[in-house]
C-alpha cells in the first residue's frame, strides 16, 4: 500500500507549474507594474546557509531560475488565498538536506517524509488547521525533542518557528525517528503514520 501511494505522490507534477494543487498560482514579478507585493520570502523563514542549500540543490536552482527567483527575494508559491505553499521540489530539497545533514545513519526515506508532508500540511507553510508547518508538529512535541531528547540543531522558541520550512522539517524528522524506535523496538511505516 505505501510503495503505491509514495509512487502516485512521486508521480503528481509539481504545484509551481500550474497544476493540480492549492491553486497553481505563482507570483508575479513584485518589481512590475500594479502587481501585489504581499509575498512571503523564504529568506523571512530560512537561515542564509539554509538558504544557500537550496540554491545549490540542482532542482531547486533550475526552478528558481527559471521562475526568475533571485537571491535574496525568493518568493514562495502561493495558492487563490494568497497562502504560501512549498512546490513539490522544494519540499523534497528541504527533506533531502536535513535528512542527508542530521539524520543520515537512521534510514529516513525522503520520499516517505514528503508523503507524509503532502499528508499532513499539503505543502502549506504555516500546515493547515491544528497542524503548524509543513511536517504538523506541534510546539510542545518540538520543544521536548529540542530540550527533552537533544535535537538543537534549530531552535525552538514559539510555535512561530515551526512554520519555518526546514525548523518543521528537522523537528519532523527527529519525531519520525523517536516514532521508529518506539519503546526500543523497530516500527513500520504504518506505525508512524498512525501515531
């Protein structure tokens, strides 16, 4: 069952290009004329080095590029609501760089985790509903990996820092890999998506 839906979630085109998704609706260039500069910047969400990665990431480099994205003012997609949203790229750069940077040794698939991304938040970077950023986990779970279990690699300091892309991807992650070694014991993938 999870192979078939990770393969049809892979196979889904990506929400920057006008598709199936929140709305396909990317912004415009906010230096032309009568166009709505209420964006949301990753560069108000990302560190300088986080943002470096992703500039670096071939897909990502290729798609901001071609969006005419430009350092400093990358813009985040947004849907009808004007609500900024991660494209499919993107969301599978942020997990490959925080899996491949602190997680490496634990087996985390990134397909798995952007399933479970698409699940949980549809890409949206504030998530949706009681779920904060892209991974849905909540302030008090994230404070007690940051503080309880070790994971310091991003601070957590309010539930607004969840709706950073790669502070909700590390915290997620670490989650995920707490939520594989329960009680000492190996989990399944099901395991994990029902807790």
């Amino acid at each position: 069952y999870w192979r078939r839906y990770l393969a049809v979630i892979d196979a889904l085109p990506s929400r920057k290009h006008g598709d199936a998704g929140p709305s396909g609706f990317h912004p415009t260039n906010p230096t032309s004329p009568g166009s709505n500069t209420n964006f949301t910047y990753w560069e108000t969400r990302a560190s300088p080095e986080d943002m470096e990665d992703m500039w670096n990431h071939s897909e990502v480099g290729k798609e901001w590029t071609k969006s005419k994205e430009e350092r400093g003012k990358v813009r985040f997609s947004q849907d009808g609501e004007k609500r900024p949203y991660l494209s499919r790229g993107e969301m599978k750069a942020v997990a490959e760089i925080i899996v491949s940077k602190h997680f490496s040794s634990k087996g985390i698939k990134i397909p798995f985790v952007c399933a479970i991304a698409d699940t949980v938040s549809m890409r949206f970077v504030n998530g949706t509903g009681k779920h904060l950023g892209i991974l849905g986990v909540d302030y008090s779970t994230a404070s007690w990996l940051n503080k309880e279990l070790g994971y310091r690699a991003y601070k957590v300091d309010s539930q607004d820092d969840l709706t950073k892309p790669f502070v909700s991807m590390y915290f997620g992650v670490a989650y995920l890999v707490w939520l594989s070694e329960y009680e000492g014991q190996e989990r399944s993938h099901q395991f994990i998506v029902q807790a």
